[in-house]
C-alpha cells in the first residue's frame, strides 16, 4: 500500500504495474520471523509431543504446519494486493500491462512468497530453539 503513494509521488505517469508485486519482496521479511517464532512455540510448549501422543504421525503434524504456513503467506500476499489496489486504482489508474501477464506475475509472486515460507518453516522445524530459528531464518531470507 505504501509503495503505491510512493509511486504516484516519486512518478505519476508510472502505473500500478511497477509496485503491485512489492508484496513478493516484503511479505517473505515478516513471514519468516513471524513463522519460526509461532513454529518454534510448538516445540518449547512441548504441544507437538502431545499431538504426536494423539495418534497423529510426525509427517502428519510437520505437513499440517508447512501447510498452514504456506495457506497464512498466499493469504498476506492477497491481503497485501488488495490494499495495494484500493489505493493504487485512485492513485495510478488501471494497470497498463496485459491481464495474462499480469495475472502470470502475481501466481509466480505468491508461488516465490509461498516457497519460502515452506523453507522457513522446513528450517524452523529442524531446530528446536525458538530463537535459533528466528534468528537463521530471517538472515537467510534478508540476505
């Protein structure tokens, strides 16, 4: 949303097109943090023990986790282009590319978002220090 004010104030005549996919860069900055220190709860609450007692399997409870961590990344990337737009349309206009390339870049923009939300949760779910894993996660996604 912010990079669509910066936009109409840095170039007017430059349409949503340049800024609408900054969510591919940003979201990934907080969905790592963010996923390694929800993730990594599970393990200094121990929960994970008691789910694994329920009768579920370890595949079954690391694939719901990578799973929920992908479905909340594609939902901020969709949250995020959609406040984009309600600014942007006012600011900048229509976007001025084709509907399929746009559309080809947004699916590869939350494709890029998702995947690396799966590594960080793949990471985080390697280690079992809630810090640790906040710590290499967001280094390897800002570096």
């Amino acid at each position: 949303m912010l990079s669509a004010v910066w936009n109409f104030l840095k170039m007017p005549e430059a349409g949503q097109e340049y800024s609408i996919f900054s969510f591919a860069i940003f979201i990934p900055m907080f969905s790592a943090p963010f996923t390694a220190v929800i993730l990594g709860g599970e393990f200094s609450d121990n929960t994970v023990r008691n789910k694994i007692i329920s009768g579920r399997t370890k595949t079954e409870v690391y694939f719901s986790y990578v799973a929920v961590s992908a479905i909340a990344a594609a939902a901020m990337c969709l949250l995020s282009a959609a406040a984009h737009f309600a600014v942007g349309l006012p600011l900048l206009g229509m976007i001025r590319i084709s509907y399929a390339e746009f559309a080809l870049l947004f699916v590869a923009g939350i494709l890029s978002t998702v995947t690396v939300t799966v590594l960080t949760a793949v990471i985080t779910l390697c280690t079992h220090s809630r810090a640790a894993a906040a710590a290499v996660c967001t280094v390897a996604v800002c570096s």
